[in-house]
C-alpha cells in the first residue's frame, strides 16, 4: 500500500499572511497567523505532487483522508512551555559549549567565569533558552565520561537565573538528572535518546520537555559515508515510530521538539534536502528545531567564499527555515541573527 506524506507549501509571512488566513484563503501554520501556506505537496517513495488546498476534495477519498488528517496537525497550535511558546516565530536557542573541541567554539568557554558570562551574553542578546552542552558532539569526536562531562557543566548550571530557560545538550541520563535538580527546563539528547537505556525512565520520572534529534550512528563514525533509501521520508519515519515508543513508555506530555540532526550522518546532499523540504515534519505536530550555525554545509555551498564563523550562510539559511515555519532555531551568533530576522520582519511589513 502507498503511504502519502503531506508537505505545507507556499509559504506567506506578516502582514499578508494574516489578510489570506482572515479571508479563509489560506491555512496558518501551527495555530500562528503570521505565517501561513495555500499549498501542499503530496509526497510518496515515487513521487511528488503539489494542490491548491481547494484541490483536495476532488482527490481520491483514502488520500484525502490523509491529507486532512495531516492538515489538522499541521494547522494546530504548538503549546510547550508558558516561557517557550510559538505565537511569534522563531524563537532563537543560543550555543553554549563548555568543552575544549567542539567543531566551532570548542576551547572558550572551559572556565567557568568565561561561560557564565556568555550564558548571560545570550540570554541579553536575544536568546529564548540557551542550550549548554559538556561534551563534543562533532564529527569524528569521541564520548567522555560523566564525571569529566560534570565537571565542566555543575558550576555553571548553578547560576541559572531564575526564569531563564536552560537546555542541557547531553546523552547521560545522569547528567540530564543532575541537571534538572539544578533547573534545566529542557533535554536536549542528539542521539535520539537511545545513547543511555535509562534517559526515558529520567524524562519520564520529572515529566521533562525534550528533544528528539535523528543521527545516524555515532559521532565518532556518523560521518563516513552515510546512506538512506530517501533522506527526507526516513527520518520522518524515525520520529513517527519514536514518538510512538516514547508514548508507549508512558511519558504523556507533549512537549517534544523534533530536530532531523543537520550534519548528523548527512552530506551535502542529504542537508540540503531536508532543509529544503523541512515543512514535511510540521505534519507530525510537534515544533522544529534546526541547528545549522557556522556548519559545514555554509563552506561546502559557499566555496571560496567560506568565512570563519559563516554568518553570511548562517542568516540566509536561518530566513530560509524561518519563511518554512521553523519555530526554533539553534545559533552561535544570537545578536546577529536577531538583527537579521528584527530587519527581515520590517522590511514585510
């Protein structure tokens, strides 16, 4: 039997979205007037087609079916947090990588004075929640132990501010309990939570809001040659059947944010692919993250005109996944980022 995938597209953002979405011309995305679509791209294993959302009564009923049943989530509201929601979009997750060889900034934040002082940084700049992580997970990097991985994170979780929101970029389910006993709001696990057996037991026992990120194997090896049958349509499969087990698991709350892992056993093609197509993921309901800041995938396009930190790559890709409906967006360079989307959202009004 065919399965049929749903693809929201042609996008409208401000002012003008809000006019259509009021004259029922087009459909908003994720409960959000200020960005909503008036198409959509059926999708199978073998092909694509895009229809006008009036098209779809004239299909047939078991693809309307699915294509309404898609909508329905595509449509409804993404309620997380009360300090974490996506009424206005995107909401900005700063970097912070308290470790010696992380791909980007690894080496600068090691003492604790220098990373209390950028966690602040961010959060002053713009950031919404500000991710922290104690151990590399670049290509080709190796795991750490708990204690090592503690040892740079303790001191600095525990000048969380009250009503700031923290996320701990971490695989040890000791770590994550550590963590939230010090105020971490959300997990943030890029092995899909599959590294350490008992992280579900952790998210389940404090009823604690994550993210399911797709990687493919781990980093050591996650980049050497990696191959999918259809990048897109299997990783949507990945969060379907792990939504479903998580839920099966017994951890009831919806607060889940959905990540397809950019550069996480992906090559070009593969990353451009998905980011792309990235509104096919909005159909499972849940809100996106992209983390593309300063990656590989900005020098590899951009050739000769690579630049250290790739903010040029990092602002253009960053308003290409904002008019896609992306909700949150991970990034080094939360100011200029902020700038970019503050100047991007005048200029439509």
């Amino acid at each position: 039997m065919v399965r049929y995938y749903t693809r929201a597209c042609n996008f409208y953002y401000g002012k003008k979205s809000k006019i259509l979405v009021k004259n029922r011309k087009a459909f908003a995305l994720g409960g959000n007037n200020e960005i909503s679509f008036d198409k959509i791209e059926i999708v199978t294993r073998k092909s694509k087609k895009i229809v006008s959302l009036n098209e779809i009564r004239k299909l047939p009923e078991r693809v309307r079916s699915v294509l309404n049943k898609d909508i329905k989530e595509i449509t409804k509201s993404r309620n997380f947090q009360k300090n974490l929601n996506f009424k206005s979009i995107p909401k900005i997750m700063g970097v912070l990588n308290i470790t010696p060889d992380s791909f980007s900034d690894g080496g600068k934040y090691l003492n604790d004075r220098f990373a209390i002082r950028q966690m602040n940084s961010l959060f002053e700049n713009g950031a919404h929640i500000v991710d922290i992580g104690g151990e590399s997970t670049r290509p080709g990097s190796k795991a750490v132990s708990s204690k090592i991985e503690w040892k740079r994170l303790k001191n600095v979780l525990k000048k969380i501010k009250k009503g700031k929101l923290i996320s701990l970029d971490t695989r040890k389910s000791d770590i994550m309990e550590k963590g939230i006993k010090l105020g971490v709001k959300l997990i943030n696990d890029v092995s899909g939570l599959s590294f350490d057996q008992n992280t579900l037991k952790v998210l389940k026992k404090y009823n604690t809001p994550f993210v399911l990120q797709h990687s493919l194997g781990t980093p050591a090896e996650m980049q050497k040659n990696p191959k999918y049958k259809n990048v897109l349509l299997d990783i949507y499969d990945f969060f379907e059947k792990n939504i479903k087990l998580i839920k099966s698991f017994g951890i009831k709350h919806n607060n889940i944010i959905l990540d397809p892992g950019i550069g996480f056993g992906k090559n070009l093609k593969h990353n451009m692919t998905i980011i792309k197509n990235i509104s096919i993921y909005h159909s499972l309901g849940f809100p996106i993250l992209l983390g593309m800041s300063r990656k590989r995938f900005i020098k590899d396009l951009s050739k000769n005109n690579d630049s250290n930190k790739r903010i040029g790559g990092t602002v253009s890709s960053t308003i290409f996944a904002m008019m896609q409906g992306v909700q949150l967006l991970r990034v080094h360079d939360v100011n200029e980022i902020n700038q970019s989307i503050k100047v991007f959202k005048a200029l439509l009004k």
